[in-house]
C-alpha cells in the first residue's frame, strides 16, 4: 500500500515537473467540472420548489443556475481534456525519455544479458500507455472525489439513509468484476487457440511469408484452420458472454432497487410534508450520480494501482542501472598507440552464465597492426570483439592498451576511440546522409567526410543509385523511403564504421558477410589501405573477423581460436607451414572453391 501511494505520489510530482501550469489549469477545471452535477441538482431543486411556490422570481434565478449549471456540466470536463491530455502526454514522453536513457544508462552492455531487466523493461516500453492512461485517471479523481464528496454532503441533509446508496452502487460493480473474471478465464482456455489464429492471420497478411504461402498454394489451407480456431473458441466464449451478462444484470437489479428504495423514502417524506417535490428531484438526479461515481472510482483506482506497478517497475530499473560511486573508470585512452593492445591470461563468461567462453588468452596486437581472427562459429571471435569494444569486462586476466588497463580507461572515451561495423548492424531508416554520418555524431551533415567514408568502404554506388542520392530517405516504414538489399545496407554500415578518422582501435567483425567473395576482397584490401595510414598516425589496431581466407590472410597476424582459446597465431605463411587448424580450415575452403 505505502508502495502504491508512494507510486501515485512520484508520478503527481512528476506531472507538476512537467507542466506545472497545464496541471493546475487541468485540475482546477476539472474540480470546477466535478461540482457542476450537484450543483445542477440544486438548482433543479431550487427551481421546481419556487415554481411550485408560485416564485416567479427565486424560479428565474433557479432557470439561470440551471442553464449555467448545464452549460457548465457540458463544457467543464470538455475543455479540462484539452490541458489534462496535454500534461499526461508530457508526462510519458518524459517518461519514454527516461526509460531511453535507463535502457543505455550501464556502460556495459551487462544488462542486456540480464533475464530480470530485460523482461521488466520490455513490459515498461510495451505498458506506458498504461502510465498515460495512470496519469489520466490521477486528475480525473480530483473531479471525482469532488463530485463524490459534494454529492454524499448534499443526500446527507435530504436523508442520511441516502449514504447507503454508493453501498449498494459496489454490487454492480463487483457483479461487473465477477462476469469480467469469467470472461478471463473463457480468454485464458481459448488462448492458445487466439494466438495460434493470430499467427496465421499474421502469416496470411504480411509481406514476408508472401512468396512461401504462393508458392505453396497454402492461402485456402490458411484460410480454413484460422476459421476453424475462431470456431472452438467462439463457443467458450459465447457461453462466458452468456453468464457474465446474467451477472451483470443481477447486479444492475440490485442497485435498481436501492435506487427505487430512496426515491421512495424521499417521497414518503414528502408526503408527510418532510420534504418537498425539488427533494425527490434532487435524490432522482444524484443518485443516478452515484453509481457512475463508484464505477468510475474503482475504475480508476485499478488504473493507478497498473500505474503504481509501473512504477515500482521503474524504481527497480533505476537502482539495477546506477554505478555504484566510482565504479566507472575514469582514466582517459591514450592519444596514439605506440606499443599496442595485449590480451593477458583473458577468460570471460557471459553475465548470468557460467560458461567459459573465453580460456586464458594470451596474445599481443601490435599497434599499427591488422589482425585477423579466425575459428570454426561459437569459437569466441565476436566475444573477443566485444571484450576489445568494451562491452563487456574480463571475468578473468585483463585487457592492457600500451601499458593501461583497459579495465581503468573510460568506456565512453574508449568507445570514442573505436571504429567499429558488426555483423549484427543497424538499419537505420533515416536519410542515406545521415545512416554514414552518424558514425561520427559531430559530423554527420559533413558532406566530405560523408562522402570520404563512402569511398573508403567503396559504398559510393549505392548512394549514387539512389533517387535523391545522400537526400534520400531509406526505409521501407517511410511511404516515399527507399528500400536497399541486405549488401547495399551492409555497405552502409561499413561506411558508418569509416567516419571516424583517429581511431586506435578498428573493427570489423564480419559485416561483410552479405557482399560477395570478390567484393568483400575488394573491400578490406580498400580498408587495410585505411588501417596502415590510420595506424601510421595513431597506432590503431585493426581486428577483422572473416570466415574467408582470401581476406584472413591479408593481415599482418592471424589469430586462430578454438572452443575459446588461441590455438596458434602467426602470418598467413608460418600458419600454413605448421599445419595446424588454420591450414586445416584453409584447405577446407580451397577444397570447397576448386
Ligand atoms: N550474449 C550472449 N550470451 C551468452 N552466450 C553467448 C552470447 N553471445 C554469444 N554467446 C556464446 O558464446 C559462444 C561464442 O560465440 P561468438 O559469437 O563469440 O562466436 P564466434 O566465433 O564469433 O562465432 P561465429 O563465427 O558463428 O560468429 C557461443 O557458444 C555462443 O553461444
């Protein structure tokens, strides 16, 4: 409970941080808008009291109330939406900011691996319209506890038997929730069914099985099993439909009777001259009042207390991401590499696992240098990129960059310092300018060095096939945006990786994978030519990982891994001479060629 009021009370303070202004408009229309409807009442009372009184004048003052009252009733909540939809969507896009900024807070990419932090956060990005929807219901409970207090305050002095009518308005709200219940658990037996419908509804309307399904001529099949699932879980569910409208209306009744109940105790007084006829109007008017009250409070107390889950959620995320104090290492990279990168005594798991990926590697990466790894897949060649990115910390043995400790230096400044194309890249869908220059965020609109990076991943075509060339927008979710192929996107990458011009460390980790033999050649020839200038002047390494010879056997030392550890390093020459796994591998492939 403390957790939830807690909960309510962060995000109302978040809500005023955002828009302090909209948030005090929204709340005072929406009290102003809560005591229209007992205030109607009133001056209903009013106005049928005089008229029965023969009061021309209290009866005129009574019709202006009304109206106002009308007017105000129709227009209040109306115009409070405006400024309270305002503050909520504030609200979220705050919270959407924050949770952007928790899910690449840790400078490792630790998290990632992490069960917990992952599923808590994909239920974050996927429930914030639930936080929207918190926000929302949070000033819609100031109209409400207006609206309910005033209403309660006026029935109190017609008859304080009438406070048993928000009791009695709880039946139909717990017979709601009771026929909700059953109808959850008829979605729960059928849910497997739904899922397995909306799979083939999936399969049958998208893009990609297109060509499969033509193919095979599987529309009418797909047709048939998605009516025959929607058939077994109709009858489940027209039959919970069944009951739970039953139980609805059994609730309904009995609020109908308390309801029928006051307003004959309110004539009864009448009658005996208790009461007059403006009090059997004002129990008729508020009363209705008052079961919508209690729908709408429950209602909104479910809505908040998903928010309050949301936001313990949120909390939990915060502490997962924060460093503890000096944690994050601090010691800046050097400006050039004179000695290079040595890997020492190196094992590593991943988080959460307790697999050795990496065994005792022991290598030296000179500075200046190209160095290949190779190895059969699962080897441990992209791991040991990421130990190189920084990605992740040694679980054993360290990582030493001209005499410093990797572990010491700054990821965020190491990071600045590594030029990188993964296999796994992104397709940004952005305009083709901007998918190479944000390789270097400070100059992504330089067309030179836009167009240099290009030309160094020998991309320049692909640019120059598009409509508007470096102006076009890529993607396909862009109506006007231009689709590339896996080869075309991947050269961008590659380009991406080519924007920074000092790097000490340079990385391609098979991004070449969709481009041909030839062109992939062609390609790390071109950036081997880059790496011996870059490493002229800043002493970069250079690691490619590449599963073709032909490229492999240009570097200057090749680094063969097997099951996670170095098994041999040399030249292209002295591996072949000795015999080992490299030659085995490489004769493998000559085999596969000739
Ligand atoms: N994020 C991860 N969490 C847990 N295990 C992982 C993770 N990434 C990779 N592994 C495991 O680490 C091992 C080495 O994978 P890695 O990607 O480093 O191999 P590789 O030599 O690059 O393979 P390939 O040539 O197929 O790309 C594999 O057994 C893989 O299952």
């Amino acid at each position: 409970m403390t957790s939830a009021v807690r909960s309510v009370l962060e995000m109302l303070a978040l809500v005023v941080r955002t828009d302090r202004r909209k948030m005090l408009v929204a709340v005072s229309l929406m009290v102003a808008g809560g005591a229209t409807w007992p205030a109607l009442a009133l001056a209903l009372r009013a106005g049928i009291d005089a008229a029965a009184a023969h009061d021309a004048a209290r009866a005129t003052q009574a019709g202006v109330l009304i109206a106002l009252c009308t007017i105000g009733v129709m227009m209040l909540q109306h115009f409070a939406y405006i400024p309270y939809a305002e503050s909520a969507e504030l609200a979220t896009i705050t919270l959407e900011s924050e949770l952007i900024d928790l899910a690449n807070a840790s400078t490792s990419l630790r998290h990632h691996e992490d069960h917990e932090f992952t599923e808590r956060m994909t239920v974050m990005q996927k429930g914030v319209g639930e936080f929207h929807d918190g926000i929302l219901g949070l000033m819609s409970l100031v109209a409400l506890a207006t609206s309910a207090l005033l209403t309660g305050v006026v029935l109190l002095f017609v008859s304080p038997w009438l406070l048993l009518l928000p009791v009695a308005a709880v039946l139909p709200v717990v017979a709601g929730q009771r026929a909700q219940v059953i109808l959850n658990r008829a979605k729960e037996r059928g849910a497997a069914q739904t899922r397995a419908a909306s799979e083939l509804f999936e399969l049958a309307t998208t893009a990609a099985p297109a060509k499969e399904l033509r193919l095979c001529r599987l529309q009418g099949e797909v047709r048939r099993r998605h009516a025959d699932l929607w058939d077994a879980i109709g009858t489940t569910l027209w039959t919970a439909e069944r009951r739970a409208a039953a139980i609805t209306a059994l609730g309904q009744l009995a609020f109908g009777a308390a309801y029928v109940g006051g307003v004959l105790l309110v004539l009864r007084q009448t009658i005996s001259g208790r009461g007059t006829v403006g009090d059997v109007v004002l129990v008729i008017v508020l009363a209705a009042q008052v079961s919508q009250q209690v729908n709408s409070a429950l209602d909104l107390f479910r809505r908040l207390q998903r928010m309050a889950q949301g936001m313990t959620r949120l909390r939990w995320l915060r502490e997962a991401v924060a460093e503890p104090p000096g944690a994050v290492a601090t010691t800046p990279p050097p400006p050039a590499l004179r000695h290079g990168i040595d890997l020492e005594h190196v094992s590593f798991a991943y988080p959460g696992t307790a697999r050795e990926i990496l065994s005792d590697v022991t290598v030296h990466l000179p500075a200046g240098s190209t160095v290949a790894l190779v190895g059969e897949n699962g080897a441990g060649k992209s791991t040991l990129v990421n130990l190189l990115c920084r990605f992740y910390e040694t679980t054993g043995g360290r990582i030493v960059v001209d005499g410093v400790d990797l572990a010491q230096v700054s990821p965020q400044e190491w990071r600045a310092r590594v030029a990188a194309g993964f296999q796994d890249f992104v397709r940004f869908e952005v305009l083709a300018r901007h998918c190479v220059g944000l390789g270097d965020l400070a100059r992504t609109d330089d067309d030179a060095a836009v167009a240099d990076a290009l030309d160094r991943a020998r991309a320049e075509q692909v640019v120059d096939g598009l409509a508007d060339g470096l102006d076009t927008q890529l993607g396909r979710t862009w109506t006007d945006g231009s689709e590339l192929s896996g080869g075309q996107w991947q050269k961008l990458a590659i380009s991406r990786a080519m924007m920074r011009t000092s790097p000490l460390l340079l990385v391609l980790d098979e991004p070449a994978s969709a481009l041909d033999a030839e062109a992939e050649h062609d390609l790390f020839d071109r950036y081997a030519q880059n790496a011996v200038r870059v490493g002229r002047e800043t002493g970069a390494v250079t690691v490619l990982v590449s599963h073709r010879f032909s490229t492999v056997q240009m570097a200057d030392t090749i680094v063969v891994l097997s099951q996670g550890r170095v098994v041999d390093h040399g030249d292209h020459a002295s591996l072949l001479q000795r015999g080992g796994l490299y030659a085995e591998l490489y004769g493998l492939q000559a085999a596969a060629y000739s």
